[in-house]
C-alpha cells in the first residue's frame, strides 16, 4: 500500500512538532528529508520541460490496470546517472542520499494499456527500449503540466519524486546496449521464465531484468505486455529463487550451526543457518516510530516461512520474503550445500521511510559475504541472539514456525545434551 508521509493520522502531529520534537517517535524528521530533497530540484518543478539524463528508468504503474501508465525517470543532470536507478550500488548509503538519488527522478507519465505492445505508439516502443541501453540516456521531455505530487513511499519499490503528463519526449543519443538483453528481446520464441533465468544466468543485474520485464522485453512475442513494477520486482525475486532452492536441495546439508549478522539503516539483521533439509522463514520487527509501526506502543512481529515442500501461497510479509530467499540461495548454490535458513530482522527507529524490497535483497547478500560464526548447538545459537538483539529470543521463537520446530526434534535434543 502506497504511503504518503502527510497523511490524515499524523497531520496534528506534525503541525504541533514541526520536525523539532520528534513526536512521531522517530529519530529524524522524514518530511524535513524530503523538503530538502526537493529544493534541490526546485527549478526543475517550475517548469513543464526537462533535459536529462535517465539512468536508464522506467517505471509501469498498477492504478488502474490492466490500463497503466508508463514513463521514464529523468533527472535534471547530464551524464551518468546510473547510481540513480542501480540498488545494488546503494548499501551503505544513507536514507538522505538514497532519498536524493529517488526524488531527483522526474516520472513522465502515459496511459496505456498492457497488451497488443505490437501496435502501441512509436514512444511507448521508445520508453521501453531505453531499458536496452548499457549506460544513460539523454532525454528531453515536455509535459503538459508541472511536475508534482508527492515522494512515492512503498515497501515493494524504490521511491521517487514528482510526476507530469508528458506531451512531447525525445532521445538525444545513442549507447551500447546491454547484449545479454538484447538477445532476450530479439528472441521472440523464448519464454520470460527462460529469459529471466539466462539474464541471471549471464550474470544482469537483478534491477535492469526486473525492468525489462516491467516493460514487456521478456517472452514469446503474442505474449508480452507491461508488468507493473512492483509485480514484477516480485516476479523475478520468486522465479530465480525458486529455481535457485531446486539445486539447493540436491546439495549436501552442512555440518555446523552458522550466523550471519549485519546493520543497515538502523535494520539488524541475523541470518542463522541450521544442519538440516531446506526449510526457510523471514521474521521481521519493527520498532514503534518504524515505517509499518509509526503510531504503535508495542513491537509488532510478522514472518513467513517455507518447510522442504515449498510455499504455495504468497507470503503474508510481502516481497520482501522473496527478495531475502534469493539471496540466502545464491550462498547455497554457491557452495554446493543445503541448509535451513531463519532470518531475523529487527528494524529500528533510524529506518523513518521504505526505500524499497532491494534493501532486503542487498543487505542480506551484504551480510552474507560477511564472515560467519560458527556454534556447535542451537543453545550456542540462542545464546548470540540475545546478545545481539533488542527484542529478547522468547518472542522470536514465539513467531517463528522453524526455530519452534527445529528445538522440538529429539534428534536435537539429545545433540544439544552432548
């Protein structure tokens, strides 16, 4: 659900604090940060045109759907901007740059609709070949209005700034595109699951085959048509980790009891690794003040999980479960061994505003080229989360179907009394 920070519960809030007495109960004032963003591109919301640089970005709404609109995201800036639209070059930047990066971005809107792409317009085929391109692109684009409205706040994607019908748009220049796409989007035969997979396969970028599926690069030709971007930021997180827990379970299962722990905009993460078949769960925390906790007088704890069957319906906590369940994957498969994985997220008062699922995707894989602790029993394992976290280990394994599970096996307990 979208979130808009001036919303009808906090307004009295806000007017009595004005971002001096934090009475939200967060560390910083998420308003100031986004007013400060934006006088950076305040020249830019005066006027109906922009000349920039998109990264490239394209971004497919889902209001209204299966008739959606469609743009690029364009900066006020020449030159490279790949940072602005690139994820997985953002852990350990703070929300203040992650913010100036997103808001910068000026979404150019057009309705279409989602299918018969063979006949759309020559500037949605332009729009969504941009996504091609290896480097950034540089666009003129004249609206029929203002850019306005404000910074987009969603847990499945990364926020960006004001938006405006567009009237008019051009591309001023040419780049390399990216090859591994452009034999996916020439190969009219091959299916987007197989698509999607060869492009990870090839080693592209998460982000840029989210967004060629986003604007209908991906599948048998008939087939294709415009994904949201939230869907299909989902999409590829579920397909390519399901694909990934196949070979995982063919592997052999590991000796030890293993931690991963890592922080990131005022999120802790410990990710355990257990001896045992594939089974997997995400369990989230988050602090009164939070983002999904922002009026709360209590931690509120929500998680998902998986045994070796797999998961059929979608996860209660969201995107993110899939983002984190391709990541724990690609260290499985990458050592040939199988395991099963809790992961455990406390998000504290720091993290004011969602930045976007790629946050779990990254942070966990940041973690995991950490360097493990390696315990000898679940006691062990127990023991350091208690020390590491805030919220006390009764109410992890209160949530958590796995740990509960994992204890309760005599196999277990009798290893646990050696």
């Amino acid at each position: 659900m979208d979130s808009d920070i001036f919303n009808s519960k906090s307004g009295s809030i806000c007017v009595a604090c004005k971002g001096t007495k934090l009475l939200c109960g967060k560390e910083r004032c998420p308003i100031l940060i986004k007013l400060y963003s934006q006088q950076k591109i305040k020249q830019v919301l005066n006027s109906n045109e922009i000349l920039g640089s998109s990264p490239p970005g394209v971004f497919v709404g889902s209001y209204g759907y299966p008739k959606v609109f469609i743009g690029p995201l364009i900066p006020p800036k020449i030159g490279d901007t790949s940072i602005l639209d690139t994820p997985e070059e953002w852990v350990g930047k703070k929300i203040d740059e992650i913010v100036d990066f997103r808001f910068s971005l000026i979404r150019g809107k057009i309705l279409v609709n989602v299918k018969n792409l063979e006949n759309a317009p020559k500037i949605i085929n332009e729009i969504r070949e941009s996504v091609l391109s290896e480097s950034s692109l540089d666009i003129e684009a004249k609206f029929k209005n203002k850019p306005s409205g404000n910074i987009i706040l969603n847990d499945d994607i990364q926020p960006f700034g004001p938006s405006a019908y567009i009237k008019e748009i051009k591309y001023y220049s040419e780049s390399k595109t990216n090859k591994k796409l452009e034999k996916t989007y020439y190969d009219s035969d091959l299916n987007a699951k197989d698509a999607i997979l060869y492009l990870y396969e090839n080693n592209v970028l998460i982000s840029k085959i989210q967004k060629a599926l986003s604007v209908g690069l991906l599948g048998i030709e008939k087939k294709r048509k415009l994904v949201p971007t939230r869907w299909a930021i989902t999409a590829v997180d579920s397909l390519i980790s399901k694909n990934l827990i196949e070979n995982t379970k063919r592997f052999p299962i590991i000796n030890e009891f293993r931690i991963y722990n890592f922080e990131n905009l005022d999120n802790n993460w410990i990710i355990i690794f257990l001896p045992t078949n594939w089974c997997y769960e995400l369990i989230e925390a988050w602090w009164p003040g939070t983002v999904w906790n922002p009026n709360g007088k209590n931690i509120w704890i929500v998680s998902s999980h998986e045994f070796y069957e797999g998961k059929k319906e979608y996860a209660e906590i969201g995107g993110c479960y899939y983002a984190a369940r391709l990541a724990v994957n690609e260290l499985l498969n990458k050592e040939k061994r199988q395991a099963g994985v809790v992961i455990l997220r406390e998000s504290r008062p720091g993290y004011i505003m969602p930045v976007g699922v790629w946050n779990v995707r990254e942070s966990v894989r940041a973690a995991l080229k950490t360097k493990p602790i390696n315990f000898n029993s679940i006691k062990e394992v127990f023991d350091f989360i208690n020390k590491k976290m805030n919220i006390k280990l009764n109410k992890w394994i209160e949530k958590s179907a796995i740990l509960k599970y994992f204890t309760r096996q005599k196999k277990l307990k009798e290893f646990i009394k050696n």
